[in-house]
C-alpha cells in the first residue's frame, strides 16, 4: 500500500523569521516582481495552505524571502500528518512560537 502524500506550507513562518510581520510587507515585494495580487489574494496565500499556486508566484516567493523550497513546502504523508496534529494542537494553527513582532513604544514629548 502506498501512502498518500500531502504538504505543510511554511510562508508565514518564513516570513515571521525575516521580520516580516504582515501580509501588506510582501505585497508591493510581489508587484516588484510582476505578481499582482489583490489584498485579499495575499492574505489567503500567506494564512491558508494554497492549493493551487503558479510558479511564477513561488519563484518570486522564494527570491523575496531568499528561501529554498524545502523551507517553504514540508512534504508530508497523512497517515505522519495525523499522528503530528493530534500530538500538538500549535502546528495546525501554525504558531509562529518565539518570532513576534516588537511592540511599538508611544513616547510624547
């Protein structure tokens, strides 16, 4: 028996390990780069797991965030997947752990 494959897609985390906090960062990074996608489209792309995704699009992302891919897509086999969610509740809502942005200090003069 063969076992089904599938993937975990890693943007936000990536993005989170280059300081990039918000969808807004890699939009004007993508326009740069010939991919226009509407604000919506880019927060979809950077929250949920995409299941259809040009290559176009993946070269850019990979050339933005200066990544392999390997980093941003996990290959994984479901029967692994299921073993790893019912594990830890934080990898299927993809925490990003440590990597928060730094807050904002409002000092008046």
């Amino acid at each position: 028996m063969t076992a089904k494959l599938d993937y975990r897609w890693h943007l936000r985390e990536v993005m989170a390990t280059r300081g990039m906090f918000s969808t807004t960062d890699l939009r004007p990074l993508l326009a740069e780069r010939g991919i226009d996608l509407s604000p919506s489209q880019t927060y979809r792309l950077v929250v949920e797991r995409p299941e259809r995704l040009s290559l176009k699009t993946l070269m850019a992302l990979l050339d933005i965030l200066g990544c392999s891919m390997e980093e941003l897509i996990e290959p994984v086999t479901v029967a692994a997947q299921r073993r790893k969610a019912a594990g830890g509740a934080s990898e299927s809502h993809g925490g990003l752990g440590g990597l928060r942005p730094t807050r904002a200090r409002i000092v008046r003069e």
